[in-house]
C-alpha cells in the first residue's frame, strides 16, 4: 500500500459498479491521498450519501458514473448540491466461501 495511514476498508452496498467486476458486500480498499484521474473508481459522497462510481472527464465536464449498463444516470460534478471526493480505489476483495462470509461481523 502506498499510504497505509491514508487507506481505509469499506464494505460495497449495490450493484452500481458491477461492470468493473465489483459486487455487493466486497471489500474495497481506498487511498485518501492519491489524486482521481479520468478513469478511476472511487468513493464519492453524493449527495450525502457515499458510494462507488467511476470519475469521468468529456472535454471539460467531469461526471460520476455508474459502472453498470442497467443504470445510466451519472452526475456531473459541477450539478451537484454536495459531492466530495474521499479516495480512489486500489482494489477489491471478494468473499468466495459461504461460511467465511457468514461469519463476518456486520
């Protein structure tokens, strides 16, 4: 990790990224001190409410969007009443052993 005090684990509710292989209930694992680029996942509150979207530059809009074709909404940033950017994701993990998911502590 390349900032170990600046990462953090988050549990993924939803499916809103599913086309970049992230399900609900992984793990995430997201740097607070790396820069977002066009391209990268990461944690945004939207609206209150925080959640995984892809960060998107069209010539000078920046947007957040979903990751998956059933849902087609994405915000531009400039629109929005609250955003703020909390890192980017470096990588997820994934629960492939019923048992081991089970017995998790929510």
């Amino acid at each position: 990790m390349p900032n170990p005090p600046a990462t953090f684990i988050w549990r993924v509710r939803g499916w809103c990224m599913k086309g970049a292989g992230i399900h609900d209930e992984d793990l995430a694992v997201v740097d607070r001190s790396l820069s977002p680029s066009s391209g990268a996942v990461v944690v945004a509150v939207v609206n209150g409410e925080m959640s995984l979207k892809r960060l998107v530059m069209t010539g000078n809009r920046l947007a957040l969007t979903f990751d998956n074709p059933e849902m087609d909404q994405d915000f531009a940033v400039e629109d929005l009443e609250e955003g703020l950017l909390w890192g980017v994701l470096l990588f997820s993990v994934r629960w492939h052993h019923v048992k081991a998911r089970a017995s998790v502590a929510r």
